[in-house]
C-alpha cells in the first residue's frame, strides 16, 4: 500500500515529522517495507496484513498514526457528517439488486453536466504519488476517493445506460463484455455484474465497461458506490484473470459506514473540479448499516495475558486514541467498536490492541508459569520416547527421513489398506495432496522408490511422524504418532564377509535391538496377516497381549506398483500402545555371581511350528533357570522328509543364588526334550 506524506499530512491537525510518523508507523506495527521522493513528496511502500483491510487508505493509514502518536485527525466536512449514513431507497437512480448475498448495498448518484477534462496538477501528483494514471477529472476523482477513504467508487456515462437503470445481477450463460483495458471477456453465472436494461455494462468490483466509459463526450454521470461479498468477487478475479484496485479492496472488505460518505466526498470534488450538479435525491439500496460491536474487558485479563500492569487510565486513553469510546465500570471496560475495525471482535483482539500502542518494546521478556497438565506430560514422555528412538535408530546405521502429511488417494489404495475412515480434504491443492496419511508406509516406499531410482544401493531408514484416522465416534480426526521403517539393497562386504542383500533377519534385529535398547520387556514376535506384508513373511509385535506394530517383507505386487522392482522389507509400530510399555530408566544389573552352563539340542519337527512356540515351551519348563535361547543352525532339505525342519539350539542355564552342578543341569535339560517331544511331536536328534 503506498501512502503519500504530504497526503498524509493534510489528516493530521498538528505537524509532524516523516521520521517520526515512520518511527510511529513503524512501532505501532505496521511495516514501512521503503520510500521514495517523488515530486518533493515522501511515498512510503506500507505492508498492511489481511486482516487490517481498514488500513488500505489514507485516511486508515492517518487513524494509524494519530493512535499511535496522540494527535488528533481531521476530516473532511462531507465525510464527518455522513459518516454513518443511510440514504433514502427512493432515490432517482433505477437500482435492482438481484443477488442480495453477492451485493448487500448499492448507492447511485446522478450528477448532470459536468465537463470532462484534464484534472488540476494537484490531483495528478496526487495520483502519480500512488502509482496511478490520470485518465480525466471524473476518473481521477473516483480514484482520488477510494485511495483517499479506502471505499472504491465508479463513474458511468448515464446517457450510455439504456433506460438509465442499474441491475446488478449475475452474469447470463454466454454473456461477454469489452472491460476499459479493450479485452473482451467471456462471462458466466459465476461473475457478478452491474448491468443496464439490457447488457452488463461492469465487472462488480472490479472493472467497468467500454461502452459506458466517461469520455470528453459525457455530459451526465452516475457514481457507484456499493459492498459486494469478498468471495464473490476473489472467484470472479481468478476466474476472469483481472484484478484492480478495486477489487484488491473489495475482496479483503470494505468499510459498511463509509459507502455513503465516500459518495458524498466524491460528489463534492465533482462540483468542485468539474463544475456538475447533483441531480435529484441519491438511492440507496441494500441492508441497513450494522450495529457497532461491544466488546467487555477484564482489567485483570490484561494483566493476566501481558504479564504487566497498565493503569485503567492508561488503557482508556489507548482506547479512545483508537476511537472505541471506552467506559469504565468497576473493573472492566466497556468499547464500542467503529464499523471499520473488523479485526476486533473479542476481548483478546483489544488487549492485542494494548500491547501494541503501550509498546512491544515496553513488556519484559519472561517465561510464562504454568502447571504441567496431564496432556503436556503425556506429549514430554512422548518426545522423550522419539528422542530416545531416534538415538537408537542412528546408531544402528539408520538414516531419519521427513515426509509430508498429506498424501494421494492412490497412494493408499496401493498399499491395499481400505479407504474408509480416510481424513480427506474438501478442497485439495492438488490429486498428490488429497487426504491425511492413514499410513507411513506409503511415504516410506515413494522414500525408497525415489532412492532406487538414483542408484542409492543401501537404503536403511525410519521416519517418526503422525498418522490420521477419522474417529466415527467423536467425528474428529485422530493423530497418532508412529515409527516406520523402510529397508533394501546390498550391504557391502569386507575381508571376512561377503556382499549380500539385506533381508528379513536385518529388519528382524533392528526391531529387537530398538524394543530391548527401550526396555520393552515381555515382548513377543507372532505371525500376523497384513495387506501390504507377505503372507509368510508377517510378523506382529506384541507387548502384554496388545499388538504394538507389524513388520515383514512387502508384497511383490504392493513394491511393484510403488515401481520397486527388488526386495523391501518394512515395520510401522504405534507410539502410544509403545509408549506404556517402555521404560527409558537405565539401571544397573549387576555381572553375574554364578557360572553358567550351556546345553545344545538339536531336534526334528514340523515346519508349521514357529519359534516362538519352542521358546516358550524351553522357558516354561526350564523357568528361570534357562537364561538365553540361541539358534545356530536351520536344515531343511533332502536327508529330512518333506514338511520337517530341523532346528539346533544353545541353551543358557545359570542360577542367580547358586552354582547348578551337572546333575540339575541334566535334569532341567531332560524336561525341556521331553516337553519339546510331548507337546510339539519333536523328535530329538
């Protein structure tokens, strides 16, 4: 937004400084991004944000400044006395307004004989100031007064208006209009127009016509001034590709109070440059002006949000800086907010307001006290349980990887999981973007697949991140945080082992080497079933009964349509259901007092029977003497028949109170091939 100082000036009813007014500007919270000299004036470049749209004229730059600095603004007469105001409806302009929700208010004006010309040298700098052309007197002045009140007006060639009526409606399926720039523009129901008795004669908001443009010719002039609604008129800037500065305005809100008045303004430059009359009584049609907002607040919530204490008198003096006629009653006060601060609607928004004009620089940088509720210790114990993951993970050689929350809809159907329960987007930016990820797995194989492709051979990495499925129950969208794992390639050899290709034992041993480093006890390691996982190759992890997460080796199909055409071995394991299972405490187990004694058994059974079965028996029978389980070696081949393996097991006896002699050993070994026998048909060897 560009400012003029010298236009700046003509606002304030003291002097000042433009070092000091950017200085006030500036602390006072909006940015001056530069300045120029143009023609003996200071132009300053302003960043207004979104929600300040107030602020996108002179006059809102100059309540700015007089806020901020105490001096008191001036207006002119025909804006401070009609300010506010609602004209009759029974005015003499023809005005229609078909679509109520697109235009809330639209006020006419007829002015006759005017005489169109250059504008005064004063009006061209002024212009000039702010970027813009002059066009002729009846142009510049409707530019003159939106720069100058915020408020957009346009000015019609009345004898152009067929019947001389306005009717602002939407645009008819195959309607077009050649705009002021000489483009024509094909139109459609989506545009709002401001037509005549037979042709759209304007682009609402945002452009006029050609046909009824003010030329040298125009003798009799009629001047817009209206609110359209901002969605409307932001869908028909991108529709038609054109935006003004009009439209910029008209899309982020315009002042209801000032649609009136700036009318009035503009008439009074009219008479005063171009020597035409006002013709009859102005309409004004639309919703009547909307009861200025009152806002209560607590003295103590100021303290309480800002850490210091401002005196009541204080507070009041900011506020009537800001106009918002503050009363106070015992502990509170009570604003009134004018109909151009949009922003402030809550108590929060003045006390916002405080701070801002007391001085950011003012408040003492401090940490704020508080007491630790239950959902921030169970968000510090699940960082620490990440922290502690990510620790153990990079030890291990594994590298963390970030991918992005929103993923694509094709992304999940190839992984096989079912689409329902899917946190989808209303309106995604793109088919990559459309849903919430349900998974991280398939951010995890796009990871390795974008690898492969550019001839990465070792690929070992984890992501920590969240998931999000919708809750039926409540209707909101879970978040829960979760581990993936993705691994594959050829691990390279050295001078005593041999290149090979990871495999499922590698992803096997990182999962057990995380689960023991995180003190995960009591854990078991199950066959599982799952969409994307091999049916054999499907491995749950359990803790307590609960299954915490599941890792094997991708299905062929699965990697394929992932364009991984190798091997892919992956895990996704649940934070929460880790979380009350892990405990990040290190203590010390002191070395043992006693020996130990190790037994082999080599047995001969059927290759339905999985491990963890032989484990347990092995531990049930042997109790707490039996320390450790090891396999050392697998067969299954010719010299066994068919559906048989063949399984060889170190086992670790010890006691912790005394030394076991080879008889107990014996014993305790005896009852373990008995029960591998018994129970589990095993043949000893």
């Amino acid at each position: 937004m560009r400012v003029s100082f010298d236009w700046l000036k003509d606002f304030m009813e003291a002097k000042i400084d433009v070092n000091k007014a950017q200085s006030f500007l500036t602390m006072a919270g909006l940015e001056i991004t530069s300045i120029a000299d143009i023609d003996g004036d200071h132009v300053m470049e302003i960043e207004v944000t979104p929600n300040r749209p107030d602020c996108l004229s002179v006059l809102g730059i100059a309540r700015e400044l007089s806020a901020a600095s105490g001096i008191a603004i001036k207006l002119p007469d025909s804006v401070r006395k009609n300010f506010m105001k609602k004209g009759s409806a029974r005015g003499n302009v023809k005005i229609e307004i078909l679509d109520k929700h697109a235009c809330s208010r639209y006020v006419g004006c007829i002015m006759k004989n005017v005489k169109v010309g250059p504008s005064s040298k004063w009006l061209v700098q002024r212009l000039n100031a702010m970027g813009v052309r002059s066009v002729n007197n009846i142009v510049d002045i409707t530019n003159y007064a939106l720069f100058e009140l915020g408020q957009p007006l346009h000015a019609f060639d009345l004898d152009k208006l067929e019947k001389n009526r306005i009717i602002v409606r939407r645009a008819r399926k195959g309607e077009s209009i050649v705009t002021i720039d000489g483009i024509t523009r094909t139109l459609d129901p989506n545009v709002l127009v401001i037509a005549d008795a037979s042709r759209p004669v304007a682009v609402a908001g945002i452009m006029g016509g050609r046909d009824t443009e003010i030329t040298a010719d125009t003798k009799n002039i009629l001047i817009e001034s209206a609110c359209f609604n901002p969605v409307v008129i932001r869908k028909a800037c991108r529709q038609l590709g054109l935006a003004s500065e009009s439209s910029y305005r008209f899309e982020r809100g315009v002042d209801q109070g000032m649609i009136f008045a700036s009318s009035i303004r503009a008439q009074e430059l009219v008479e005063e440059i171009a020597g035409g009359r006002t013709a009859g009584e102005m309409s004004d049609i639309g919703t009547a002006i909307e009861k200025e907002k009152e806002i209560t607040i607590s003295l103590d919530e100021v303290a309480r949000i800002l850490g210091i204490d401002i005196s009541p008198e204080r507070i009041k003096d900011i506020f009537k800086r800001l106009n918002l006629d503050p009363i106070k009653k015992k502990d509170k006060i009570f604003v009134t907010v004018p109909s151009y601060r949009r922003d402030l609607n809550k108590d929060i928004d003045l006390i916002e307001e405080i701070a801002r004009l007391y001085g950011y620089d003012k408040i003492p940088s401090r940490l704020p006290s508080f007491t630790p509720h239950k959902t921030y210790q169970l968000e510090k114990k699940t960082t620490s349980l990440e922290n502690e993951i990510r620790k153990i993970l990079c030890g291990a050689g594994l590298n963390e990887i970030m991918t992005y929350s929103l993923t694509s809809r094709n992304s999940v159907e190839r992984l096989g999981i079912p689409l329902e329960n899917m946190v989808s987007l209303k309106n995604p930016m793109s088919s990559q973007q459309e849903i919430m990820r349900p998974s991280l797995l398939s951010e995890m194989l796009e990871v390795l697949n974008w690898n492969l492709n550019r001839k990465n051979i070792l690929l070992q990495l984890f992501e920590l991140n969240k998931i999000y499925i919708m809750n039926k129950t409540t209707g909101q969208a879970d978040e829960t945080p979760n581990l993936s794992i993705g691994i594959c390639g050829n691990k390279s050899g050295n001078w005593k082992e041999k290149p090979r290709e990871l495999d499922f034992f590698d992803l096997k041993g990182i999962i057990e080497i995380l689960i023991d480093s995180l003190g995960v006890s009591g854990y078991r390691i199950e066959k599982t079933t799952h969409p994307s996982l091999k049916e054999n190759m499907s491995m749950a992890i359990n803790v307590n009964g609960k299954a915490c997460g599941v890792f094997g080796e991708v299905k062929e199909d699965v990697a394929r349509r992932f364009d991984i055409k190798r091997k892919v071995y992956a895990a996704e394991i649940s934070l929460d259901n880790l979380l009350g299972c892990a405990n990040l405490k290190k203590t010390f187990t002191a070395l043992p007092k006693y020996p130990s004694v190790k037994r082999d058994i080599a047995i001969l059974l059927d290759d339905t029977i999985n491990a963890s079965g032989i484990y347990d028996v092995i531990k049930e029978e042997a109790r707490e003497l039996v320390k450790s389980v090891d396999v050392f070696d697998l067969y299954k081949g010719q010299q066994i028949q068919e559906g048989k393996k063949s399984l060889a097991y170190t086992i670790e006896y010890r006691s912790d109170e005394r030394t076991l002699n080879d008889k107990e050993v014996n014993d305790v070994h005896k009852k373990v091939q008995d029960a591998l026998t018994k129970r589990l048909g095993a043949q000893i060897r």
